[in-house]
C-alpha cells in the first residue's frame, strides 16, 4: 500500500503525534515530525511535504504564526494545511489564516485520514526549491 506522499506533522503532544506518525504510515503516508512550529517551519523547507497538519496552541511558535509564515512564502502556501485543535471557535481565524481544513480534538483518526486524502491528491506544490536545479533542468 504505497501512497507516496509526505505529510509534516506539527504537535507538541509526543503521544498524539506518535499515534497520528504510526496511523499514517500504516495507510502508506511517509511523514516527517516536529514539535512546534520553529521545528515545522525548518521541515516544511527541508522535506517538501505534500500536506501539514499542525497543532494551533504549541510552544516557541504556534500553528498560528507558521500559518502566517507559510501565506508569505509563495512555493510554500500552495501546501495544503490541516488544523488540528481543542479550540473549536478557532475555525474562521484559521481558515482566514490560510488551512484548508479544521479538525477539533478529540477526533478518530479515520476522519483524519479522510481529509488527507481529499487534499492529499494534487501533485507536489514544490517543485524547484533550489534555483541551481531549476536551471541545470532548463539547460
């Protein structure tokens, strides 16, 4: 069962990501961790994901402040963004803030899984991050 595609997983609740990690990659899904949204930011630069999720209330730098760090980087925004929080009347300011969806804890991972699939199957926003790869292709 391999779907090929990467998912960056931003929480700061190692259990929950650790459950959310195994879940994923039991349906195929590669992912790459991070605890907060500092670490996120990094990941999404290095791994070129194909979706995030993300926590909203994390240390260092909430999903808040990496949303609006993803809607300034034009490669970047193309990446669709899942929210995942205990704060339901957060769901317009994080739509506002650029997510495609919004997932109030608790939640079964099987309608996590639902939502990636349907976001999930577009090719990779990230094509040519490095511009010396861009031109060695064009030459």
């Amino acid at each position: 069962m391999s779907v090929n595609k990467t998912i960056l997983l931003v929480e700061d609740e190692v259990k929950l990501r650790t459950n959310i990690k195994v879940f994923l990659e039991m349906n195929g899904y590669q992912t790459v961790e991070a605890g907060n949204g500092e670490e996120g930011l990094r990941a999404v630069r290095k791994s070129a994901p194909d979706l995030i999720i993300t926590d909203i209330m994390m240390p260092k730098m909430d999903g808040y402040s990496l949303l609006r760090e993803l809607k300034c980087d034009d490669q970047l925004k193309k990446i669709p963004v899942i929210v995942l929080t205990a704060k339901e009347g957060l769901r317009d300011l994080c739509t506002i803030e650029g997510a495609v969806e919004f997932l109030a804890k608790p939640f079964e991972l099987n309608a996590i899984l639902e939502i990636i699939k349907k976001n999930c199957n577009r090719p990779s926003p990230l094509v040519d991050l490095d511009p010396k790869d861009s031109k060695e292709n064009a030459e």
